[in-house]
C-alpha cells in the first residue's frame, strides 16, 4: 500500500528527528563534563552505616621519621618543633634523670647549639694567645699561663671533631640519639675537665695574693692574663648554673603541659 506523505507529514516528522538530536548531544555533554545525575547511593539497612572512606595519602600528616629526616629546603610540619620533641622524650624517658639526658641531648642538637659552638672558637683563641704572650709574667703561679695556651689548644681540638661529627651526621641523617661518640672526643673531654679542675685550684688559690701592678713583685701575674682566666672560669660555673635553671623549667613546663 502506497502511503503519500503531504507536506506537513513530512515537516512534523523532521521536527522530531531534530528534537531527539538536540537531547542525545545535551546528554553526551553532560556526560563528558561530569555534571550528569548521579546514581543514587547504595541503601543499608537500619542501623548500619556505610564504611568510612580512607582519606587520601597526600592529606596524612608526615611520621616522626619523615619529619626528623627532612631537607633542610623542605617545609616542616605545623607540629615538628622543639617542644613537641621535648614531649615526646618526657614520654619514652624511664624516669627524671633519663629525660635529663634525652633533653640535653635534644638541645645540644640544635643549629643555635651548633652556631654558639662555632662562636666558641674564639675563647679558646683568645686563651692561646694570651697564654702564649704571658709564659713567664706570672711568678706567683707560672702554671697558669700554661693553663690557658693547654686548654685553648685543646678546647680548639674538640671544637672542631665536634663539628666534624655534626656535619658527618646531618650529611649521613643519623640523630643525635644513634650517632656514634668519637672515641678521641671523649678522651678530650675527659683531660679538659680535669685540667678545668686543675687550673680552678692554681686561678682561685692566689686571687686575694696576687699583684697586678709591680711586675717586679714575686706575687705578681699579668692582669690581662689572670683577669682573663679569672673571669673564663668563674663565666663556666655561672653557664653551668643557668643551665640547670632553663632545663629543670623545660621540664616542669614539659610535665605539666603532659
């Protein structure tokens, strides 16, 4: 059977074509640019919740090994500070003198601890110098010259192992916790702290007998030299005070906030 189409039969049916074109584009569009419906989540029954999503690794927050080992260019962690380590130590420390030791630890560590170290340079120069210079201006007690140019030559020796070690354990990351001590570091410090004591007794023995102003006396010392170790050895006992104050204050501070 023959089926004439008039004009305007012809006409509806090309409308329909166009409008069902129009809705399959609109739909592959909304596809593509992800703004298409999405299906509706999965029901569970009452009283079930869904499983909590993981959250993204980038959004974690770094260990403490990837904070401590961090580059020196890298951005630190909001919490990756001084405090929060003098925490953490308070926690892990098996009792008061064990937390001493882990904070004296965590202070000698630091860059300041290391500029002051470098800085200490110039004390130990200084004593060398004048050491050398007042070999035999001292009747009253000729060992303190000697006192001086011994312990500047040795307080340079240790200053620069230790800052050898520091710069070989910050190159190989190692804490200063598993660092290894220099064997020859702490038999210095061993003969450092018993000349210390030595020259204590020849400094503080002859401070009310000394004269400073005839150089012919037989009690007399250069006052440059003997004011010099005076005062050196009186400013380690006035550090090694304060010390104690700022670390019994850490840690109080320490346990009180924990």
């Amino acid at each position: 059977m023959n089926v004439h189409q008039t004009p305007q039969t012809t006409r509806m049916y090309l409308g329909l074509m166009m409008i069902m074109m129009m809705i399959k584009m609109a739909t592959t569009n909304d596809v593509e640019s992800g703004t298409a419906p999405q299906p509706p989540p999965p029901s569970f029954p009452n009283g079930v919740t869904a499983p909590p999503v993981p959250p993204d690794a980038s959004e974690l927050p770094p260990t403490y090994e990837e904070a401590v080992h961090s580059q020196p260019g890298d951005a630190p962690p909001s919490y990756a500070s001084l405090f929060g380590e003098i925490q953490d130590a308070r926690r892990e420390s098996g009792g008061f003198v064990d937390f001493l030791k882990k904070l004296l630890v965590l202070l000698a560590g630091t860059i300041g601890c290391t500029i002051l170290l470098g800085l200490l340079m110039a004390v130990p120069m200084a004593m060398i110098v004048l050491g050398a210079i007042n070999i035999h201006d001292c009747p009253i007690q000729r060992m303190i010259p000697i006192y001086l140019l011994v312990f500047g030559c040795f307080g340079i020796l240790k200053n620069i192992i230790s800052l050898y070690e520091r710069y070989k354990n910050h190159r190989e990351n190692e804490t200063e916790n598993n660092a290894k001590q220099n064997p020859l570091e702490v038999m210095i410090n061993c003969f450092l702290l018993a000349w210390f004591i030595a020259g204590n007794y020849w400094i503080y023995s002859v401070h009310r007998a000394v004269n400073m102003d005839d150089p012919t006396h037989e009690y007399y010392c250069d006052p440059t030299a003997y004011l010099f170790a005076f005062w050196v050895t009186t400013t380690a006992y006035i550090f090694v005070g304060l010390l104690i104050i700022c670390v019994c204050c850490t840690a109080f501070c320490t346990s009180v906030t924990t």
